[in-house]
C-alpha cells in the first residue's frame, strides 16, 4: 500500500523543499506503458520501482523546474498537463509545447545538466521523480530501459521538426487542425474520447506555440465552428468533422 509522509525533499536546483513523498509502485501504475517499456520482468520492474522513489505535486500556476536551474531528474507526468515556455527578448512566454499525463518533462537539461526552458502547470499537477543519474546506471542493465529514454528523446526530436513545419509553412487553419488532431490523438490514448476534449491551455497560449496571435486563434476557431467542423464551448471542443482537419493538414502536406 502507498504510504504518504511529510517530508524535505530536494528541488530541481537542489534546494530542500516541502513536499509530499509518496512511496511509487511503477509495476502498479495504469500508466506504464505510456511512460515505461513494456515487456519488463517482475525483477525489472521492482528494480525501477527502487529508483522512481518520489512523487511531487504541483499546484496549478507552479513551476516544476526553471530556466537555468541545475538539471537534476527527469519527471513522468502522473496527472495533469503543463506547459513549456522560454522567455523571448521581449519578455514574452513562448510556448515551446504542452505536456500530458504518461509523458516525460525534463529531457531539455541533458545537454549542459541545466534546464532550458520552465515546465509550467495549468492544473493541479503530479509527476513521478526519476533521478537521472540512477536511472542511466539502471538503463545500462536493462536493455530495454535504454531503448525506452532512446524513443523518447526520439520522439522529442520528431516534435521538434513538427513544430518547425507548423510555424514554417502552414496556414492559421491549417497548423489549428494539426494541433487539435495532434492532442486529441494523445488524449484517446489515454482512454478519452477520439472527438471530444476539455483545452487546458488558454488560447493566448495556444497562439504562441503555434506562432499565432490570440485574434487569429480565435477567428479560426470561430470559422471552425461556423463550417460544422468543430463545435466549441468556452473550453470544451467536440470535433465533429476529424476528416476536414486531416484533410487540411494533408492538403499542405501535398503542397510542400
């Protein structure tokens, strides 16, 4: 059984902070095969449970980690979404991508062992601590853990790409389609709905990770709805035609 305790525990920058240490049991988590390899053994998995000691919760507005803060762990998000954002020269937040639960945050502080960017949550939040340097020691032994962290910085190299296609070539209605059928797509995976989700982003912030302002955000949305594609309830979108926004995005694809 999960015990629950009080505890200090360090921070992403090493500092001793209040937080909840729960005991975490990946061999029993609904999430593993999001965010864990699957085909484990009973002595893989009880050793992976050793390393991924600790959740931490966070409050929804909370950062889990900063820009220029010392890298440390690597976090496997439990529940919640977040965000990830870089402060331009003007000091605006850019949004460099959105987060969901069976996800890793924190890759971005491999390279020089200091974050890169803040991992912000838009709702409360839980994510599974994953010390980094333990769990590379453990990946040299289990082959498959090895392979596992391999995919998901794979994958982040793939989102990278994805996002330069978007900002590069795409329409406003276009690159709006991709990321609707984009998270939709991950939220089914999960067990949602394949049409149905509640944004738990702003659009403002969806603006900015897709390069677009908040008007033009909303004009799109707007000339969704009014072409029977979407229907949209303060945050609440129901996609009603998915084969209009695959056609969208493939129509550019096409195109390039």
């Amino acid at each position: 059984m999960d015990t629950k305790t009080v505890n200090l525990l360090p921070s992403s920058d090493g500092r001793l902070v209040d937080a909840h240490t729960i005991k975490v049991a990946c061999s029993n988590c609904n999430l593993r095969e999001l965010c864990m390899p699957v085909g484990l053994s009973p002595e893989e998995l009880a050793r992976i449970d050793e390393v991924v000691a600790t959740r931490r919760k966070v409050r929804r507005g909370g950062a889990l980690f900063r820009n220029g803060e010392t890298f440390h762990s690597l976090f496997a998000i439990r529940t919640g979404f977040f965000k990830t954002c870089i402060t331009a020269e003007d000091g605006r937040d850019q949004v460099t991508g959105f987060q969901m639960a069976g996800e890793i945050v924190g890759l971005d502080g491999i390279v020089n062992d200091r974050h890169t960017c803040d991992a912000v949550a838009l709702e409360d939040a839980e994510v599974c601590v994953m010390p980094f340097d333990l769990i590379g020691e453990l990946s040299r032994e289990i082959n498959a853990l090895q392979h596992h962290v391999h995919r998901i910085m794979s994958r982040e190299i793939v989102r990278e790409h994805g996002v330069m296609l978007l900002l590069g070539s795409m329409r406003a209605e276009e690159r709006l389609a991709a990321f609707l059928l984009n998270l939709v797509q991950r939220l089914h995976a999960r067990g949602f709905s394949r049409s149905e989700l509640v944004l738990r982003m702003t659009r403002e912030e969806i603006g900015s990770y897709l390069g677009l302002k908040l008007e033009t955000v909303s004009r799109t949305f707007s000339k969704f709805a009014e072409d029977g594609v979407v229907e949209v309830r303060q945050r609440h979108v129901r996609i009603l035609d998915t084969e209009a926004l695959r056609r969208m995005v493939n129509q550019q694809q096409g195109c390039s």
